[in-house]
C-alpha cells in the first residue's frame, strides 16, 4: 500500500542521508551530530478522518541531523527526515457469501506519515555524562492513506476503497536525554505533533564524527 512505500522511502531516505553525513567529513561541511531513533507512536485525527478506520498504534524511525552554533548556551540546529506507520484490518460478515465458504470480508487500512523538519535545540549537559536535548522542529508533512470501506444495500455488500495523499504544516516539540560516553551517546526521546495529534515514545543512538 501507498503508506507502506512512504514509511519505506523514509527509511532510505535516513540511510541515504546518514550515509552522506559520513562523507560530508572530506567535504566543506562541518561533521554533523547524527542521530537514529525509532519508537512507538499514537495517532489520534479522529475529529478529522470521519468513518474512516485505522489503528492508533504504530512505529516510527528517524534520522536527526544537528550542528553546534558556538555561542555561550549549546544551541544546535539541523534538520530530520522521519516516518510512521499505521495499519489495521477488520473482519465483517459476508451476506452475500461470495468468498465462498468464507463468513467474513476483510476491510484493510494503512496510513503513514513523512516529515522533513528544520529544527533548534539546546543540549542540556557536558560532552560526556548524563544529558538532556529539549528541542522543537516544523516543517513539511505529507500524509497518504489507502482505507477500505463497506456499504450495505438491500444486503448486498459493496466495498471501495479511499485514496487520499496531501501535504501541510507541522509543528513538533521533542526532548532527548541519555548518557554521552563521547563519541556515542544513546537514550530515550519523547515528542507530540501538534494538529495531527501523533505523539512518540523511542530509543536514539547518536554518532558525532
């Protein structure tokens, strides 16, 4: 489904960029920070989606790309390219009996999420040690879904399905903490988007090159 190939291109698009971080050493550019992180997420557009059904549990990954700004608190700025992913599936009665045997239809649901955020933070903490990273991030949303739908007339069951892909503005505040043992660090981070009501829990693991 459409969900699932924009769940997959974040993915890659993470690798491709973390892999371009990692060559940008030879290149003009400063070495960034980079971090990976993936986690659990809950989606809630239930004032927004109507009927349309899809699960509120899903996953996430993220690559975080941050530089230092030399100034006396450690403010850090970059961008992230992130992904999440909703599916579900529901089981309804066959009236019609046209799967022949089979009692039931399946209606299926996949809904995903793609962000590319410029963001700001400040990194709370020494180079090595116990750290926090209070940060917030807008930018870019596109969201694509593929949503079944069933309708009953005269006990006759038809089924369609919803395409839907659009694009908006978001705005998500995060914070990270963890232990730096200089060269890598790794912790857990929180985050809650607003308008489209996602909030995520996950692990990070940080490289600085």
């Amino acid at each position: 489904m459409r969900s699932n190939r924009i769940f997959c291109a974040a993915s890659l698009l993470g690798l491709f960029l973390t892999t371009f971080a990692v060559k940008s050493q030879v290149m003009i550019f400063p070495a960034p920070n980079v971090t990976l992180s993936a986690g659990y997420s809950n989606l809630d557009t239930r004032n927004k989606a109507g009927n349309l059904f899809y699960d509120h549990s899903g996953a996430y990954v993220e690559a975080d790309f941050a530089w230092r700004v030399p100034l006396v608190v450690p403010v850090q700025v970059g961008f992230g390219a992130t992904g999440s992913e909703y599916s579900d599936r529901r089981s309804i009665p066959d009236l019609a009996d046209v799967n022949f045997g089979d009692e039931y239809d399946h209606l299926y649901s996949g809904l995903g999420l793609f962000e590319l955020e410029p963001r700001v933070g400040v990194h709370l903490g020494g180079p090595t040690g116990f750290f926090a990273v209070p940060r917030v991030g807008a930018g870019l949303l596109v969201d694509t879904y593929s949503i079944d739908q069933s309708t009953n007339s005269n006990d006759i069951l038809y089924l369609s399905t919803q395409h839907h892909t659009g694009a908006a503005f978001e705005l998500r505040p995060a914070i990270q903490a963890g232990y730096s043992w200089g060269f890598v660090t790794a912790g857990v981070e929180g985050s809650c988007m607003y308008d489209a009501q996602e909030f995520r829990a996950g692990v990070f693991l940080n490289f600085r090159f």
